[in-house]
C-alpha cells in the first residue's frame, strides 16, 4: 500500500463514521427517574394495579414504550395516560395499552409526532386474578401476598408499592425473607375504617431485576377466597407465576447468564488479541535488535490474562449500569494492550572501515504476521474492521433504545486502538541504510550536481565484510552517513558530512559534521560562534551542527547556509590567487596557471 492511500484511509473512515452517525439521529434513551405502583385488592383476591411510572427521554420521538414483567392475564384499563412530569404542564396524551406473548406491556402514545426528550410520567391501570396467579395464598390464621413488580429498562433509586387490603381485626405487616425482599423498608402503616395501606419503599432496583414485595394480613380479610384452594408454593419455585409474569424470573436469571457469556467472550477474544500481538511484535523487535517496552509490564501470557480479566469486568458493571467502574476496567484494559516506543539496544561497537555504498539499491521490504495489527496495509486494514465492524453496528443496533449500552460499546471497542496504533513494526527502529535514503533522495532534488554531489557511506564492523558474512553491504553496515563533495571547496576544508541521531521508536535527529584543519580559509568563512572540538589530530577541529527542527526543510536551511560560505571563501581564494598571478605574469616572473573547479576529494572518514 502507498504512503498516499495510508494516510487517506483514516480520513476515509472519519467520513464514513460522520456518515454513519447522521443515520442514527432519531435515538431514544429512556432512564426510570421513578416507579410507584399501588395495588387495591378486593375480598375476592381479585386486584386494581395502577402504576406509575416517570421516565427521563432523550432524543425522540418516542411513540410507544414497552414494559417487561406485567403480565398476560391482565385486563387493561383505558383510562391510560402519559403526561409532562414538569410541575404546572397540562400537556398530556392518552395511551392505548396492549398486552405481549412474553408477558410484558405495550403502550401506545396517540402523539401524532410522538414524545420527546423531558420528563414523562405514564400512568396505566390493570385488573389481575392474585389468587389464580398463586400470588394470595391465605391460611387459617394469617394471608401472605405476593407481588412481582416489572422489569424496568434502567435501574431506579427509589420504587414504592402501596397494598391496599380490606380492613381487619389485626393490622398487616412486611413479610421478610432471606433473599431481594429482604431490602423492602416499611414506610407507612394507615388503618381505616373500610381498608387499610400498607407503603412499601425499596431503596433500589437494578436493571430487569424482578423487584418481589410480600405482606402479611389476617386471614379474615378475604373471606371469599377459600383456605383450601389457594396454593402455598412461593413464588420461586411457582411455573405458574413465572408463566404469568412473562418469565420475569426466569429471565433475569438468564440476563445474568447472558452477562456472563457476553463478558467471557469478549474477554477471551481481548486475551487472545493481546497475546498474539505481544507475541508476533516481540519477535520483529528481537530482529530488529530493540527493547521493545509494553506500559503494564509483564510476559505475553500474563498480559493477556490481566487483560482479560479488566475486560470482563468492566463488560459486567457495564450491564450492571455502574458506568465509572466500567471506564475505569476499560481504561485499565487500555493500558494492558498499549505500548511505549520501542528504543535500539545499545551494544559496544568494535573497529571497522567506511566504504561508499550504492545509492541505487533498495530491497524490498519483508512482510510480517505482525502487520496483522497496523492499519497502514491492506491486510492489517480489513483485519480492523472485521474487527471493529460488529461491535459499531451493534451500537448502531440499539442506539434508538439506549444510548448508554451503545455508548459503553464503543468504550469498549476503543480497546483495539492500543493494539493497532502502538507496537507497530512501523515504529521499530530501521536499519542504519533506511534510515539514510530518505533524507539522500530529498537532497539529490534540493542541490545541483554541478554544484554539490552526495555519496551514501557505510560503517562496515570488522569481520562483517561482504564476501566472508554473505550479505549486501547495505546490510551490514551498523551505521551511515550523507558526505557531501562540493565543486568549489575552500583550503582546510576536510569533510561535510550528515549523520544521523536515533531517537525513540523509527525517530531520527540529523546533524552535520564540519571537519576543517585549524586556522585555514575553511574555518575562519564559519560563524564564529559555532563551538570547535579537536578532531583525529592536532591540527583538526570538529563541530557538530544540528538544524533547529529535525526536518527536511531545516537541514537543507542549515546546508545551503554552510554550502554559501564554504564557496564564497573558495571564490575569495581563488579571485586573490587570480590577481597574484596576474601580478607575477605582468613582472615577468610567472606563467598563466589556469585552475579548474573540480570535486574534492572524499578523505577517509
């Protein structure tokens, strides 16, 4: 893939995801700001079930809300209305309410354009049998009622449940039980003359938790349901009611299931992805003579598990809605899988020779399993996105029902952006002859061979010739250089060289090395303020210039401002040598020397 099409890729995807995005405007979240239900139950056990129900909306329109957990043996009221929950509103809305097969609630909002985002408040009404549901059951002495509340689409931090039983002898008190219900507070007991009211307040529900609320009340209360025909079985082990309710336990326990099956397979993928990447990129590093250094230390195998683990559990408080635990597992998975730019290892250098290399010759470059994981090659490209597709459209999916699981969705598929942008083989540090190339074939452009010529010099290690290793120069050359041979050089001027500093990762640092012999034409055409250093001799001096940005633009700044001087003072030398002889000759005492410009010598570096 060319340099051009990489980096048109990411702008590629930007503008299919604003794409993208533009479809899905028309979202709904609904969040349950609260729920409170009052349930009136006549002697015969048969019961009116209002409810109320305040949901926070965004986005729009809404023109229907669904209710898990009611129920299919209902008879609806029509008397159903959704109103603005806002003090002094009188918009409301008649609601149409329809019972599902899977036992939930449809309600219907007659909006010609739906509901919008605000504060709403649904209040519905239903008959329900709570004898034949097995939810009354009444003993000789005392009558235990049951009540299974809905399966909200969020949790709620405050839900209230109201029983208003026929008045008797003794008042009704909670039931408590070893399990949820155990949670359910007394907030008010009123006694009357014709019924009595038993306020029943739970501080939370989770999300599709089928919230059980249980009262006790003398038996002398419903005379008309016979001892001998209500059924005992708790609601626990009663098909009938999980039947009835639409399998509103049953179903809470296979969403935990389904938590639990979605959480390990989203981890054991993460684990594997990791585990392969640390893996394949350890191998390119240890070829590339480099330290590769991951942010979480540790070995492939250990930071996958920990990986794994940190994804689970954020996918799991995910579903939970405890959102900052999930962003800080996931942002905690995102260090597991990202890692810092590799840096060179650093070995003794033993002696060698400078030989010119072939400017020419470039060799094609090797590809990797571990380019699997870049997004600058085709394969490394619709790896990602057989990757990352899925998990967009399933945000894509239910963003008009829920915002927040879309959101937590595309968290979590920001884990695949550690994996794919750091680590790369790309950033591993390049031979010492590709790193040179570039920075030659830029200057070729910028200068005139007729002014300046550019050699490529390699640093061959002592026992690495060639003919004894097998190898290309270009190969086993440890380190480069740029030499540049001017056509007019002035006397003292001994090399200029560009050499190349290695950062972090693939970084590289130019920097010019100006070689002259002390006290000659060549030093004293230079700044001044440029700092000397004593060369290979005594009479030689050394600086070491760097541009002031490590870019192309601010070397070539730098070398023509040195290429000028260096020529002026050969020009200033060779006009004074001209007026010399020009002196002799008209004395008689010399003959016309003609000098010509040629390239000066590449001394031995």
């Amino acid at each position: 893939m060319s340099r051009r099409a990489s980096r048109a890729i990411p702008w590629l995807v930007l503008i299919a995801g604003l794409l993208f995005s533009t479809q899905a405007s028309a979202w709904i979240e609904t969040s349950v700001r609260s729920h409170q239900a009052r349930i009136e139950i006549a002697k015969d056990g048969r019961a009116l079930v209002r409810h109320e129900l305040v949901l926070k909306v965004r986005g729009g329109p809404m023109k229907f809300l669904e209710i898990a957990g009611i129920g299919t043996d209902i008879e609806t009221l029509p008397d159903a209305i959704v109103r603005r929950a806002t003090e002094g509103s009188a918009s409301k809305w008649p609601l149409s309410a329809a019972s599902l097969e899977d036992g939930g609630l449809r309600l219907k909002i007659a909006a010609e354009r739906g509901i919008r985002g605000g504060s709403y408040q649904f209040e519905f009404a239903y008959h329900v049998d709570l004898v034949k549901w097995g939810l009354l059951n009444r003993g000789t002495d005392a009558a235990e009622i049951r009540w299974v509340g809905p399966r909200l689409s969020s949790g709620v931090d405050s839900a209230k449940v109201i029983f208003a039983v026929p008045h008797a002898a003794s008042a009704p008190r909670l039931m408590r039980g070893d399990g949820a219900e155990g949670e359910v507070l007394l907030g008010e007991l009123r006694r009357g003359e014709d019924w009595d009211e038993v306020e029943l307040v739970r501080a939370h529900l989770a999300t599709g938790e089928p919230a059980v609320w249980k009262i006790e009340v003398a038996s002398e209360a419903f005379p008309e349901v016979s001892v001998s025909g209500a059924s005992h079985r708790t609601i626990d082990g009663s098909e009938e009611i999980v039947r009835n309710l639409g399998g509103a336990v049953g179903l809470h326990e296979g969403a935990a299931l389904a938590r639990r099956w979605i959480g390990g397979v989203l981890s054991l993928l993460f684990g594997l992805l990791l585990f392969a990447k640390a893996s394949l990129i350890a191998g390119e590093a240890g070829l590339a003579g480099a330290r590769l250094k991951p942010l979480l230390p540790g070995a492939p195998w250990l930071r996958a598990s920990y990986g794994a683990g940190l994804v689970f559990g954020g996918v799991h408080f995910a579903l939970e809605q405890r959102p900052w635990v999930a962003v800080g597992l996931g942002v905690a998975g995102l260090f597991s899988a990202a890692y810092l730019l590799p840096s060179r290892i650093v070995r003794p250098r033993g002696p060698g020779r400078w030989v010119q290399l072939e400017t020419g010759r470039r060799e094609r470059r090797r590809w990797s399993k571990a380019q699997l994981f870049e997004t600058t090659n085709a394969r490394g490209f619709i790896f990602f996105v057989l990757l990352v597709a899925p998990l967009l459209a399933q945000a894509y999916r239910i963003l008009p029902s829920s915002n927040y699981l879309a959101l937590m969705i595309g968290m979590f598929s920001l884990l695949l952006v550690p994996l794919f942008w750091t680590g790369r083989v790309r950033d591993l540090p390049r031979a010492s002859i590709e790193q040179a190339r570039p920075w030659l074939s830029s200057l070729e452009r910028a200068f005139d061979p007729e002014v300046v010529q550019l050699q490529l010099w390699g640093r061959i290690p002592q026992g690495g010739e060639p003919e004894v290793q097998g190898e290309p120069e270009h190969q086993v050359a440890d380190e480069t250089r740029l030499r540049l041979l001017l056509a007019e050089s002035p006397s003292g001027l001994r090399s200029l060289e560009i050499s190349f500093e290695e950062g972090a990762g693939a970084s590289i640092e130019p920097c010019v090395l100006v070689r002259v012999t002390d006290d000659s034409s060549a030093k004293d055409c230079l700044p001044q303020e440029i700092p000397w250093q004593r060369g290979r001799s005594a009479d030689e001096r050394v600086a070491l210039l760097r541009p002031t940005a490590p870019t192309r633009a601010q070397l070539l700044r730098l070398l023509r401002s040195l290429v000028v001087n260096l020529r002026a003072a050969a020009q200033g030398a060779r006009n004074n040598d001209a007026v010399s002889n020009q002196r002799r000759r008209s004395s008689g005492r010399g003959e016309t020397a003609k000098k010509r410009a040629t390239f000066s010598p590449a001394p031995a570096m």
